[in-house]
C-alpha cells in the first residue's frame, strides 16, 4: 500500500504524521535559536531524536521517545527556559499523555473487531484525544499574553514593549514607518490583533480568518532581532495545523502523501542539510566569540525560508481544501468513540495547568514563564500596576523584595549597577550558587539594612546561603524590577 493510500484509509493518521513533522522542525528550530544543547548531553539526545521522528513520523514510539526526551531536556534547564518553551512542554505532556490513554484504549478497540465493529486505528485516537486541548491551551496562552498587557506602563509609550519591540524592528528592517506618531498605533494594534487571535481561534467558521492574521503578525514578529522570537513563531506554526479545518488538513496531508518519495526524501535532506549547515555556522561563530545576536541571526536567516514554505502550505490548504461540514469543533466530544471522550477528559489537567500558570504573577507566584513576556506586567510589593486585576497575593514570594547595594560577588553587579529590587527567592538563589568562600552581600530587604555573609552564624545569612528545594527551584523564577518611583521597563 502506497503513502497516498495509507492516508486516504486513514486521514487521522495522516494527520498525525504532518504534526510530528512540524514537531520536529519546531524542535530543530529551537535548537538553532537557543544553542545551549550543544554542551549537554540531554540536548544531543533530543537531536537523535528529532532526527528520529523526522525521518520517521509514522512510528508512535518514536514521537514519544522524542516528547520524553524533549520534556526531560528543557526541564533540566529550568527555570532558566523561554517563556514559550515552558509552554511547550505542557503541550508535549498532552500530546504524550493522549499516546499513553490510547494504549489503554487498544483493549476496547481489539474487543470491538473481535465483535466485528470498526474501530479506530491508534493514530486516529491519539490524534483526537490531544488535538482540542492542545487547541484550548493554545488559545489561553493568547488570552493571557493580552491580559497581561493590561497594565500602565504598557500604555506608556516611554517604555511600552510594543513601541520598544517595533523601534527594534524597525532599525532592523528598512522601510517600516517609525517615529512617535507610530507609538499609539502600535500599542493599540498589538492589544487587538493578540486578542483578535484568540478570539477567531474558538469558533469553526473563523478559525481561517485567525490563521492568516496569526500568521502574518508573527512572521512579522519573527523579525525581532531579540533571541528567540522566531523560535515562538515556529511553535506557533506547528500548532496551527491543528487549527486546520479536517478538510484543509487532510488536503495537505494527501499532497505531502501524493509527493513521490524520491521527492520527500530529496526534502528531508535539504532540511537536514540546511539545519547541520546551520549548526556549523554558529558553531564557528562561537568560536570566533561572537555574540548571541550574531548565532540568533544565522539561525533566523536558515529559518525564513522553511517559515514562508510552511505559512504558504497552510494558506494554499485553506484556499484549496475542499469544504466539509465535519470540521473540528472546539469540544472534548471530537473522539470517535464514547470510550475515547471518556478517556479524553482526563487530559483537561493540562490546560487547566496552564491556566495556573498563567495567572501565578496575581497569585504571589513566578513571574517568568507564566507568559507575560514583553507585557511591562509589575505585581510585587502590593503595588501591581495592572489596570484591572490585583494580586491577591496567595504566596508572599514577591512581597519580599530586596535592594542590592554592593557585593563581592559578580552574580549581583548587574542589580547593584541597575537598582532593581528582586524578590528574596531569588537572592537565595544567586547566593546559594556563588562560588566565592568570602561571598558577601549589602542589602535592603523590606526595609531593613542586611550584611549576608557565607558562613557566618546569623539567620538571615544561613538561609540566603542555604539552596532551595530541587522542585521549588525549577518551576519559580522571578524577574527583577524597577523601584515603584519609576515606570516598569520592557523584558522578557
């Protein structure tokens, strides 16, 4: 049996391989923007198995190999990682756990061809499960990105991300209109086209409508020079084929099916090739102690072709895919079998995760990858400079600021130059990680003038020496701040 023909039995299968493709070049694209696997064994691990599932998007055992070793990568990094990628990883965890509901659900499938009902293949089952959750949980990262922005010094346009980000754009690109009368424009449009986004994403019929616009405003995007943008836009580019109509889908699916496989294979390696090129670019850029900016730049430049190849499939699949009356609705109830929407509600942890996340700057909580980057969003102190939402302050972390004023250790200079207040948490941190054996540290905290010194015997001197449990370390992480007399500057 052909390709073609395995996809035509099968469209949920099809599909399923089309996402694990894009998978892998997210994956891919990430490494190219973030170039820290390179040292890590974790990372050369995630490359077998990009590699892996990219050569072989049909095997299931394959694509949960690479979710696994993916999760366990960037895990590992916490909670250093991009705001984007600790997102990801609750994507991954979806997908991977709608891979393990449907093994359990191969029992059920196996009794009903033994009683002589059809059933639905593993791929078709997996696919349905995850595709609606990871549709919501794509959406409520929008939601938030614009909640999140909803706050003073967003509308300031002295330190307004979206006018900072659109000055960086434009010095970057020729030819972009710049100057103060673009200031308000570019705040005002960036609130409406993030919350346009989401908002055509939940209904069917608009759905296209919000593809072409999210596809248009993060190509744009892309153009940041800033590290990583365009690895959000490659992330964004895979989850939108979920948002595909079926039709759509499966048009671009039987097309890629349809290919001879000469011709797959002759892409495969151009990717592959463009990829290892790319690596070995910034690998001798590194060498030469070139900054990031200038790695970020060769990988971007790799990564525009493949970007405009992929937003031209899904725009010609939206024109061409035939109409059909069974597109994907944003339900649970997409599974093709009462078995598999019972199993399928078990996944609604994840996007209510997210949901925590997202909310944890009001609730005391981290305020790092909980998607308020480049949102100027300040919650600490009592004092949120949101326009509508307080922090209730559940946890007390960011309540508990402190004031470096001198040190003997590198890891504060940037706070004592600077003057921004950071929360205790992360003091602990900085100074449980010194590697100085006289480490000291002047500080204000809450108002009360400290002398913390590495081993001497007073409590607040023990406790900012002392590590913070493995866990909390990993998912909290707060960003620094400006003092309350100053507007909150733009940062990721």
């Amino acid at each position: 049996m052909t390709e073609s023909q395995r996809v035509q039995n099968d469209p949920c299968a099809g599909r399923l391989q089309f996402l694990t493709i894009m998978i892998a070049i997210s994956s891919m694209t990430h490494m190219v923007s973030f170039q820290w696997w390179t040292d890590l064994l974790t990372g050369q691990i995630v490359l077998g198995a990009t590699l892996l599932i990219f050569l072989f998007p049909g095997s299931a055992s394959a694509l949960a190999v690479f979710l696994v070793c993916s999760i366990i990568h960037w895990f590992s990094l916490a909670p250093r990682i991009p705001n984007h990628v600790f997102f990801e990883m609750l994507v991954h965890l979806t997908l991977l756990s709608s891979l393990g509901l449907s093994l359990l659900n191969s029992r059920q499938r196996q009794a009903n061809e033994a009683s002589g009902d059809a059933s639905p293949s593993f791929a078709t089952t997996a696919f349905n499960l995850a595709r609606p959750y990871m549709i919501i949980e794509l959406i409520i990262l929008y939601l938030f990105t614009v909640v999140h922005k909803l706050n003073f010094d967003f509308f300031n346009p002295e330190v307004s991300c979206a006018v900072s980000m659109h000055h960086d754009v434009a010095a970057f690109i020729p030819g972009i209109p710049e100057g103060p009368w673009t200031e308000w424009p570019t705040i005002i449009g960036t609130l409406l086209i993030e919350l346009a986004i989401p908002i055509l994403f939940i209904a069917r019929r608009t759905r296209p409508f919000g593809l072409i616009l999210g596809i248009g405003f993060h190509l744009f995007l892309a153009l940041h020079p800033h590290g990583g943008i365009y690895s959000f836009t490659g992330l964004l580019f895979t989850l939108y084929f979920l948002l595909l109509p079926d039709s759509s889908e499966d048009w671009l699916t039987s097309r890629w099916a349809k290919i001879p496989t000469v011709g797959r294979i002759v892409f495969k390696c151009v990717v592959l090739g463009g990829f290892s090129l790319t690596v070995y670019l910034q690998t001798l850029a590194s060498g030469e102690g070139k900054p990031f900016a200038d790695l970020n730049a060769i990988g971007f430049i790799a990564w525009l072709p493949l970007a405009l190849l992929i937003a031209g499939a899904y725009i010609l699949a939206l024109i061409f895919g035939p109409r059909n009356e069974h597109d994907a609705k944003l339900s649970v109830d997409t599974s093709n079998s009462q078995a598999e929407s019972r199993l399928g509600r078990l996944l609604w942890i994840f996007p209510i995760l997210i949901l925590i996340n997202g909310s944890s700057p009001y609730l005391g909580l981290k305020t790092t990858t909980a998607f308020s980057m480049f949102s100027n969003l300040r919650t600490e102190g009592g004092q949120s400079n949101h326009v509508i939402l307080p922090n209730v302050a559940l946890f007390k972390y960011q309540e508990d600021l402190v004031e470096v004023l001198e040190s003997n250790d590198p890891q504060f200079e940037k706070l004592v130059d600077s003057g921004d207040l950071v929360p205790w948490f992360e003091v602990r941190r900085m100074a449980s990680k010194s590697e100085r054996a006289d480490a000291e540290i002047t500080c204000v905290r809450n108002g009360i003038l400290l002398v913390l010194k590495r081993g001497d015997s007073s409590q607040e001197s023990q406790e900012a020496f002392t590590p913070h449990p493995w866990l909390a370390a990993k998912l909290l992480h707060f960003r620094s701040i400006r003092p309350f007399d100053q507007p909150q500057k733009c940062c990721w």
